[in-house]
C-alpha cells in the first residue's frame, strides 16, 4: 500500500549533473531544488553517469541510497574517479549505458513526470532530447549561464558547442528555468510559445544559524574560482587601494587548484604587504566555509558588466545574505532587482576599484549600520531566495508541462 502511495506523487528527475551531493554551486542548487519539490509533495531521483571523487574522497560512500530525501544513483556504479585513461573511459561507456537502462527500467515500472538537465555539452543534451521524446517524458533546462559568453572557454570546439546550446539546442526542450532576467529573455526568444519559470539563487538559511566567535579579528571574505583571476586580482587591488593598517585582513576562499598552487599564490600575493593580511583557502569542508561566511564584517561579490555577469546570478550570494552578514557588490545583472545599496546590501554603482574599495572602506568606518545593513540582507533573502519559498511555483511549472 506505500509503495502504491509513493508511486502516485509525482516524480523529478535530475541528470547530468555529477559529484552529486557534495560539489559546488552546481550541485548545491540541484539539491535545494529537489528539497523544493520535496517540500510539496514529490518524489526525486538524482542521476549520475559516472564518478569523480578521488580514492581518498568521501570514503563509504554508496553508488546508490538517499540523501536528505533525495535518492540518487551513479549508473557506472562507482563514484570513483579511475586512473588511467583507459578505465575512466570505459567508466563513462558503462555509465551512459547504465543511465540509459535505468531511465528505461524507471519509465517502464515507476513514473517520471519532468527530467531537468543542465545546459552545457550538445552531446549529452541531445541524448536526454532524444530519449525523453522516444518515452514521452517533458524535460526542462536548468539554465543558469549564456554558455558561449563564457570567457575562460575559448578552445575552437568549445565555442561551437556553446553557440549551439544557447541557439539550437535550448529550444528542443519543454521548457526552461532561467535564473535571471537576461536569460529568461533569451529563452522567451528561442522559445516564445514554451512555459519558463525565473527560478533565483535558493538557499537552505537554517545551514548559517551559527553563533558567531569572539576571538576572530576582522576579515572581508571572498569566495570563488582561481579561473576568474581578472575578478581575483581586482578584490586584491580594492583592498590595497583601503590604504588601512592591514589589522582588517583578507581572506579569499578560491576553488580550481591544489593546496600547494594556493599556497604559492599566497606568499606570491603577500609580497607587498608589510605583513601577511591576505590568507587563501581551497578545498575546506562545508562547515568551514559556513563558519568563514558567519564571522566575516562584509562579503565581496563583485560583477562585471559583461555578458557572463548579467545573465548569471551566483550561488554564493544566498549562502552570504545567509551568514546575517553586509554584502558588496556592484550594480550588474540581478542584483539590481534585488537589492538597495546602504539598506540591504552595499551596491558600487561602478565596476571599478576606487567605487568598490569605498563601499569596503565604509563596513570599516560603520561597523554598527554595516552590520544593520547584514541583518535586512538577510530578511531580503528569507523573503526571496529560501529554498522553501520556491516549492509551490516548482510544482505548478511541472504541472504546466
């Protein structure tokens, strides 16, 4: 009788994703969206073609189970990374064959009411295309980045694959769930007759009800990838251009490279300063980079008024409204839908080092409104980008499928 009572909610699945549940924003927003739909009601499967994680990474971890209500599967049935060339390849083979008898097995003795993919490699997008018209199942796209303005991907083939994915393969799908208004228009351009639901950044807020310490010294905090070292470079210069006795340090959370480059590019960054105030992190566990965010004066995201920055909305600034502490930021993209500079967040109205470093330099000079300004950041992101708060407008866009 429970199996019958499980069988008649309705099903989410989610491919293409991978290092599903602990990788980055990618996978944190797949798994806030499949607790959304969890919370109304349904029923969500992860799946995943093959392994990623190092030998010495999340050790005991099950190919298959549940996590936080989520079942989740890794059809190569290893959530390993091999080595060597050859075995990671025949890794991936046996996975897209394992995914694809297991869509079938799930079709045929279960239900799938709506298979959400991400937008990023034509291969693999043509194959869910292809097998959910064959089994009659609607599909809609995770769209979160216009791929072919993407800087850092400028190899040859890359750049076809992008400008096929935002301009052919992005109308194949059912429908769409854009993160921001500038991709929202596009889809509604590609795709003009198809549903789309504006879906923001989403947050788990209770993660960041943390008490805050008593013996940290004053930081700003930074946290994203080694790759966008022009943005890097440019959270280093606004805090040189502070001119301050380096007693408020720096510290920048970078993903995309080993301890010891981090290291390196720390003593290499620190060469300039009179003493050590920049510290980089890379690769720190969750709770650690929760405690990072609570205990911060101000949080630093700044975005460039460029193609790739006005079309996304990065996950990180729901984890940092999360933290009850001020952001800065510039006025690019979605922040200007969102937020008011000197009452929820601290908006540069220019992408530049001189209007950045000031709003840095007030969190310095206002401790008392700064820390006012974290605590509205942080009701506008309650309102508007807890997870919880999304389920109902979810599960009417699959229905309208």
């Amino acid at each position: 009788m429970e199996k019958q009572t499980q069988k008649t909610k309705p099903h989410v699945v989610f491919m293409g994703e991978i290092r599903f549940p602990f990788g980055l924003a990618a996978v944190q927003r797949l798994t806030l969206m499949s607790r959304a739909f969890l919370h109304e009601g349904c029923r969500v499967t992860v799946i995943c073609r093959k392994g990623s994680w190092g030998y010495d990474e999340h050790k005991n971890f099950e190919y298959k189970g549940n996590f936080e209500g989520i079942d989740y599967i890794y059809t190569s049935k290893d959530v390993y990374r091999p080595n060597g060339f050859l075995n990671r390849n025949i890794q991936k083979l046996k996975g897209i064959i394992g995914e694809f008898k297991y869509l079938r097995e799930l079709k045929k003795n279960d239900r799938i009411d709506l298979a959400i993919v991400p937008n990023r490699e034509v291969i693999h997008a043509l194959r869910y295309v292809l097998f959910s018209y064959f089994h009659k199942i609607p599909t809609a796209t995770n769209f979160v980045e216009m791929a072919s303005s993407m800087e850092h991907r400028t190899g040859f083939f890359q750049r076809i694959n992008d400008r096929l994915i935002d301009n052919w393969v992005i109308k194949q799908y059912s429908g769409a769930l854009p993160i921001s208004d500038r991709l929202m228009h596009h889809y509604k351009l590609k795709s003009p007759s198809k549903p789309c639901l504006k879906l923001p950044i989403l947050c788990d807020f209770e993660k960041f009800n943390k008490p805050k310490s008593t013996v940290e010294k004053p930081y700003f905090l930074y946290c994203g990838s080694i790759r966008y070292r022009e943005v890097f470079n440019f959270i280093i210069e606004s805090y040189k251009t502070l001119k301050i006795d380096e007693s408020t340090k720096l510290y920048m959370i970078v993903s995309g490279g080993t301890k010891e480059e981090t290291a390196r590019l720390e003593d290499e960054i620190n060469n300039v300063f009179s003493t050590q105030p920049i510290k980089l992190f890379t690769n720190i566990p969750y709770e650690k980079l929760v405690y990072l965010y609570t205990n911060a004066i101000a949080l630093l995201i700044p975005l460039r008024p460029t193609i790739q920055d006005t079309s996304r909305f990065p996950h990180k600034i729901g984890e940092y409204l999360a933290s009850g502490n001020p952001i800065i930021t510039t006025a690019v993209g979605e922040i200007m839908n969102y937020f008011d500079d000197g009452k929820t967040a601290l908006v540069a109205e220019k992408y530049d080092v001189v209007s950045f470093a000031e709003k840095m330099k007030y969190v310095i000079d206002n401790p008392e409104m700064s820390i006012e300004i974290g605590l509205k950041g942080k009701e506008l992101g309650l309102r508007e980008f807890d997870y919880k708060a999304h389920g109902k407008r979810m599960l009417s866009f699959l229905n309208s499928l």
